[in-house]
C-alpha cells in the first residue's frame, strides 16, 4: 500500500515535471497568490505579455489558461501559433491541430483512457467539444483548447494563468528571471529547471501529509494485523510452547521463536509488496493512463520493509508476552 | 484642511501611554477642536473619531441583516498600467452563527456570479451553464474578511485584524465617508494584502468603497453604489444562483 501511493504520488509530479520541461519554454510566470482578492484562477493580463517581449534576452512569449476539470485532469487554453513556436510544435499521432472553436487536442494517454478518436465528442465543463487531434505525451497539458475560446467560455476575456519565456541563451536564463523578480514583485517567476525542481514530494504538502497519514495507517494496520495472527498462532501453540518450557526452553528463546517469525512474515510480506507494485502499475497503465501514474520508486523499498518490520514486531509484542508468561502445566493440559 | 495621519491603533493610547505623552496628546486633541469649533475649517467638524467610528459600526454590525449594493469593481496591472473594470450587483446577508454570505453578479461580455456559502464558492459560468463548486477550506475567513471587508463588522473586529489609521473625511460616490487605512495584522494575510484602504459611508456606516494593495505593486478598487442596508423585502432567492446550471463539484 505504501509503495503503490508513494509510487502515484511520484509519478504524478513526474508526469506533471516532464510535460513542464516538454514546453520547451525557458521561464515560467506563475500570478501573484491573491486568487481570493482578485477572484479568478486566471488573474494575469494578456497585455503582460507585449511588456515581457520588451525584456532584454526574451525571444518569445506565450501564455495559457488552465480549467480543472476536477481530480487530476485540466482543460488548458493555448495559442496553437506561439505554442508552436515555443516548443517546436505537437507530434500529432492521428489528426491534427485545431480546426472549429470547440476543437480540443488530447494526448494519447488521454484518448485511451476515454476511447476516444479524431472527430469524437467529449462533454467537459459542461460543454461539448470535438477531438481534432491525439498528440505524442508529454507536452504541456493532456487535453487543450483554444486559448481565446477558453477565456470567452469562462468569463476570463484576455487573461492567463501561466506565462512562458523563451530567451535568446538558457544558460542566460537565471539573470532574465531575476531581472523580472524585480520588475514583477509577487509574481513566482521561475526558470523551467527550477520550477521542475519544485514539484517533489516534499515541496507539495498535501502530498507529505498524505504520505504521512498513509504510513501511519499501514504501521497501524500492520500492528493489529501482525498482532492479530501472532496471538492466534501463539494460542494454537499454547500445547507446544508448554512442552517447550518443560524441556526447559527459556523465556528468550520462545520470545525468539515468535519474533524470528513475526521478522519473516514481514520480510515476504514486503517482498510481495513490492512485487505487487507492479501488478498495479501494469493495472494503471491500461486502466487509467492518463489519471494516475505510477513509479517504481527504489529509495523506498528500504522505508516500506522498515515501516512494515516494526509495524510487526510492535504487534508481536503482546502475543510474545503472553507466550512466555504461559504456566507449563496449563500449556501441557491444553486441548 | 483634512485631518491627516490619525492612527486609529491608538484606541487604546489613552490607556496604554505615559502621562506627559497622555497629557501632550489631549492638549492636541483640544487645539484641533477648538479650531474647528471656531469655523477656521469647516471639513474638520464632519471627522469622526476613532471611537465615534468603532461605535458607529458597532452599533450597525449589531443590527446588520443584509444589504444590496452595485458594484464596480477595477483590477490594476501596475506594471503595465491597465485597468480591467467588473460592473454587477453585490447581495450581502447574515446567516446564524454570524455568517456573511454573498453572491456578486458581474455582467457584460465577462458575465458571472460568485456566491460564497460557508466554506463553499460557487462560481457561475452563464456560457457555460455551468456552476463550480470549490471547498475553500480554511480560507473561508479571509474570503469573508477581505471581500465584505467592512459589512456588518464591528469596530473591534477590524482593530482586532488591521493596524487602522484615519486618513480623514472624504466624499465618495456622492456620500460622505471616513476613509480608513488598514494594515494587516497576521503574517498569512500579509502575503496576500499588503495594505486595504477603506471608505465607511456617514450615512450607512457601510463601505462605499475598498481598496486592496497587493505584495506585487497592483490593486484593486471596489466600488459600492445604491447601497441598501437591510433592505425589507430582499427574496430568499435573492442568494441563488441559477437553478438550471450544471454543478461540478472541483475539490
């Protein structure tokens, strides 16, 4: 459980990482964090983006609109012409750019998960659009939309979301972002390589909390469960636990016995775990590509096999303890 | 002649200062009156003080039901020097446990309704047809505080949140009003609003205009006209927004 969240959790931000740096941009301009004054998810002006083209070293920019469509999908707004030009344009697996207002462009990963194809209809933000075209992943966005039709639909008539720059060198990039850190106090202003560096796991705090509160379920889960089967067991072998101790086995050597055991039992049950892993990657790949993406994320094999170790040896405390306060006697007589 | 920086934090100076500074600033407070009261500047007589303020909004919090306004709302891009106007409707109205609620309809090409229930927006999307419905959690007070800044809130409540000072009498919108600079108090709204100005109406001791300086230099000025406070016959549905919209829940 652990490693297939985590997994998720990475591989979303990956996902979210790569279609980032696929722009092709070499800065992002991201609004001020004033949503609850201004009103609107897209509170900067078009008009910005002649004043950013005016910027010493800035060859291009370009600016889009994003709509969540709830979950983890978004409806993003581009100019197709200036998009083109920023990042070298989409490779287009089946049809092509836009041709009508309500045209929208899918990845594929996209179209497999709703099965659609060029010329399909699809309601989103209560809206009827028509597929035009299924690009290659990795760029941008999974679904988009005509920039101008976006804003006119949402009320936001000349506004964006987010801006990319290009510059004329990207090792130049870094002096162009801090030159307009102090043109445009408040704005988060990034270059692609930072910004992509931000969306980590510890960088997101819903995504750390989340992680913490699904360790903190599995140790706990991991603890009545370890401690449930080991008490049983421990019940089951009252008879031979007694001969044990007749035979003069020490308190030690039967807390061993079950601990030995309950080690084992968590040492295959992480292995299964991390074999399992890849059943349900296999599972989101087909099932819901473009949704959920899952990792396989190393690093956390060791912290799964350690959370799931103590989460068992906590639980085989008691059945232990009860295992060794057992009378010989008792044990022996029992049926 | 207006009666200029008058820092409304000192409502508790009186208690809080040494004697000489106590004594200095009555002796202030006596000369600007006694001019005023000899006609040498006849806006002075129209200030309020810091207390007649706080009183007066207090005693209208406590009657405050609901109020309807227009609005003109005008967002400021400072570093391209362009205003972007919203002109609509504001429907304010208090709900049990002291709960403001609105619902602000901006019309024209870039018509919409926002509505703020509880901890719940809900934004209308008329090309659309369409309402979204978004949990703001947390921020439910900063939306309420912000937004309705100065409706049916008491003097303490605004003390108690902003660093006030009183920048004088001055007429907006055809009203006389007092107009208030307001510093945020806590870090989190800091980020968010560097400063907001506010302009209580004499007559409706409700504001006629807002205005909210944020961290990146730009602003934005709300302007409240026709404001009618409690106005008797406001429908229940006058908080709906339209029924046959589609609404998405988005978090």
């Amino acid at each position: 459980m652990i490693l297939t969240l985590v997994g998720i959790s990475y591989g979303t931000l990956d996902e979210t990482a790569r279609r980032a740096r696929g722009v092709g941009a070499d800065i992002v301009i991201r609004p001020p964090a004033t949503s609850i004054i201004s009103l609107s998810s897209s509170p900067m002006s078009e008009d910005l983006l002649p004043f950013l083209m005016k910027q010493t070293h800035v060859t291009l920019a370009t600016g889009t609109m994003i709509q969540s469509l709830g979950g983890f999908d978004t409806l993003t707004g581009i100019d197709l012409a200036q998009f083109n030009k920023l990042s070298g344009g989409f490779r287009f697996v089946k049809g092509g750019p836009f041709q009508g207002d309500d045209d929208v462009i899918v990845d594929e990963y996209y179209a497999r998960e709703k099965r659609l194809s060029v010329g399909s209809s699809i309601t989103l933000m209560n809206h009827p659009w028509r597929v035009a075209g299924i690009f290659e992943s990795g760029k941008l966005a999974r679904i988009c939309a005509k920039l101008d039709v976006l804003q006119r639909l949402t009320s936001n008539s000349r506004k964006l979301s987010q801006i990319y720059l290009k510059v004329d060198n990207p090792n130049g990039a870094q002096s162009v972002v801090n030159d307009l850190r102090n043109k445009l106090p408040g704005y988060f202003i990034y270059t692609m390589e930072e910004f992509s560096s931000l969306l980590t796991i510890n960088s997101v705090g819903l995504l750390r909390n989340f992680i913490g509160v699904v360790i903190g379920i599995a140790v706990i889960v991991g603890f009545l469960v370890v401690s449930m089967a080991m008490y049983t067991a421990v019940l089951e072998r009252t008879r031979e636990i007694g001969i044990l101790k007749a035979l003069g086995a020490s308190s030690g050597y039967i807390l061993n016995l079950i601990f030995r055991e309950t080690l084992l039992i968590a040492i295959i049950g992480t292995v299964v775990g991390i074999i399992m892993t890849y059943g349900t990657q296999w599972l989101m790949l087909h099932a819901v590509p473009a949704s959920l993406t899952q990792e396989t994320v190393y690093q956390w094999w060791p912290i799964a096999g350690a959370i799931s170790v103590v989460g068992a040896l906590l639980g085989a405390i008691f059945p232990g303890w009860k295992a060794v306060k057992q009378d010989v006697i008792q044990a022996l007589s029992y049926e | 002649m207006s009666f200029k920086p008058y820092h409304m934090n000192n409502y508790f100076f009186l208690m809080t200062t040494s004697p000489a500074v106590r004594s200095l600033f009555v002796r202030f407070h006596c000369t600007v009156w006694a001019v005023a009261l000899l006609g040498i500047s006849p806006q002075v007589g129209s200030t309020q003080s810091t207390s007649e303020i706080f009183s007066r909004l207090d005693q209208s919090a406590q009657s405050f039901t609901a109020a309807t306004a227009n609005i003109r709302a005008t967002t400021h891009t400072g570093v391209i020097n362009e205003d972007e106007v919203q002109t609509g409707t504001l429907v304010v109205k208090r709900y049990p446990k002291n709960e403001l609620r609105f619902l602000i309809n901006f019309t024209g090409p870039d018509a919409q309704g926002i509505a703020l229930k509880g901890q719940m927006v809900e934004i209308y999307y008329p090309k659309l047809n369409a309402v979204r419905e978004y949990d703001i959690g947390k921020y439910k007070d900063l939306a309420q505080k912000l937004i309705l800044l100065g409706f049916g809130m008491t003097g303490h409540e605004l003390a108690a949140n902003y660093d006030i000072t009183n920048l004088g009498s001055e007429r907006i919108e055809s009203q006389d009003s007092v107009h208030l600079q307001l510093i945020p108090k806590s870090s989190d709204v800091l980020k968010q609003l560097t400063r907001a100005d506010l302009w209580i109406s004499l007559k409706t001791s409700c504001p006629v205009q807002q205005k909210f300086y944020t961290p990146s230099g730009d602003y934005r000025l709300v302007t409240y006209s026709d404001v009618k406070v409690n106005p008797p016959h406001l429908p229940s549905s006058a908080m709906d927004l339209p029924k046959g919209a589609k609404r998405e829940r988005m978090n």
